[in-house]
C-alpha cells in the first residue's frame, strides 16, 4: 500500500497547475483530438500484476483498453471527464473484466482515477476501486499505475 501512496503523490507533484486562455485551451483540444493511441507499462494490485496495455480512443472522452501481462489479461472501456487534453488533469472510471492467476480466476474492476497527459504526449495514470472476484464471490481493493506514450 506504501507504493500506491508514493506513486500517487509522485503523480500529484507532476502536475502543474497553469492557467490558460481561450485560444491555449482550443489549440490543445485539436492536439488532443489527433491522440488516439496509448501504450502504456502497467503495475497494480489487480491482474495482470505487471502488463503492457493497448488502448485505443475513438473520442476524446471514450476508450477502450486491453492488457496482456504477468499470468493474467484484461479488458474494458474507460470513460474519461474533461476530454484528454494536453498539460491537463483528466478523471476516468470504467469497467474493466479480466482473468489471472492471482485473483483464482475472473474478476471485474471498477477504476476510478486521475491521469496527466504532458504536451510531449507522455500519459502518467493512477487508480483505484473496488474488485470483484467471481471465483472467491469477494470484493477487494484494486489499484493500477500506468506511465505510456500516446501517439
């Protein structure tokens, strides 16, 4: 739990809080738009434990993701609020349904979370939520860090 606690608070220290004017904040919803790639290194408290994650957006504020890794894989659009934009602070959630060793078989995820697109199109993202384990009939804490290159 130490480590979720550090990322986060590496996470919030990376963040710049910077005010922008109209014209800023237009050129940065068109960069935005031309995203819709993410690949990202996964390690987390659900499964897969460590992964490489694909995702893919079909709008600014809607993805889907798939991650292969460590004995396990996942599954599961994402909902992102504001839209992805550039040197922003962006909220997501979602559902997400795997498979792995360490949960005894499937599970499902409900992230909850923050993520920083950087203007050089690097994507820090931390989250946290319950899981359900479908084997065990459980719920337990989940929690996932991401750092990828959206292109």
């Amino acid at each position: 739990m130490k480590i979720i606690y550090t990322l986060f608070l590496l996470l919030a220290l990376s963040i710049k809080v910077q005010a922008q004017n109209a014209t800023n904040h237009v050129g940065s919803l068109e960069k935005s738009s031309r995203v819709k790639n993410i690949v990202s290194l996964k390690a987390g408290i659900t499964d897969p434990i460590l992964a490489v994650v694909y995702e893919r957006l079909f709008t600014p504020y809607l993805s889907a993701e798939l991650a292969v890794g460590l004995l396990g894989v996942s599954i599961g659009p994402r909902l992102i609020l504001p839209s992805l934009r550039q040197n922003k602070v962006n909220f997501h959630t979602g559902v997400i349904f795997g498979a792995g060793y360490f949960a005894g078989g499937g599970y499902g995820y409900l992230p909850i979370g923050i993520n920083r697109l950087t203007k050089n199109n690097f994507v820090i993202s931390l989250d946290l939520g319950p899981q359900y384990l479908f084997e065990g009939e459980e719920f337990l804490p989940g929690g996932t860090f991401k750092i990828g290159k959206a292109f």
